[in-house]
C-alpha cells in the first residue's frame, strides 16, 4: 500500500505543480485553491508512503514521478522542447526512480 500512496503523491505533485502556472503569483481564487488541495493529499499520501519506505528512497521516487510528470506536460501541452538530450534526461531520471524501486523492494 505504501508505494501506492507514494505514486499518488507524485501524481499529485505534478497536479500541483502545474497549478502553480494558473494561479498567477496565488493571486487566482480557484487555481489556488485547486493547487492547495493538491499540496496537501501530496504530502499527506507521501507522509503515508513514509511510515513503510526509507526517507531517501521516497523523497527521490516522488521528486522523480513529479519532475517526469511535469516534463511530459510541458513537452506535450506547452510544446515545449523534446530534443534528443532532454528527453535523454528524462529517460535517466526514469531510470533512476525504477531503479530505487527494484532495489528497496
């Protein structure tokens, strides 16, 4: 159950973190709050994810599914670039968080 509650927050760290986009400076009701709202169950589903996996562990594969999450957005709703050495990046970190799970067990 802890590495769903760690997926779910990564999922919601890229939901938050897109949000910040929207709500200008905080300075837009609804986009706030939405991104408030996903702040909390992020930390609170990282918080739960943390009682079963190491620290170190969960903070890199949660930091890791939001920084992937939010490059792909970026690539495929903002068209932002999808050259070769980024996506090569994104591929390391990838490989990073797949590899910190197949060896925390």
């Amino acid at each position: 159950m802890a590495w769903i509650y760690l997926v779910v927050a990564g999922l919601f760290e890229v939901v938050w973190a897109l949000g910040l986009k929207y709500t200008e400076g905080w300075t837009r009701l609804w986009p706030s709050l939405g991104t408030l709202v996903a702040m909390v169950v992020s930390f609170w589903c990282l918080s739960q994810a943390l009682k079963a996996i190491p620290i170190g562990t969960g903070y890199a594969i949660w930091t890791g599914i939001g920084a992937v999450g939010v490059a792909a957005f970026g690539i495929l709703v903002f068209g932002e670039s999808a050259s070769p050495a980024r996506l090569a990046c994104i591929a390391m970190i990838v490989g990073g968080v797949v590899g910190l799970k197949l060896v925390s067990g």
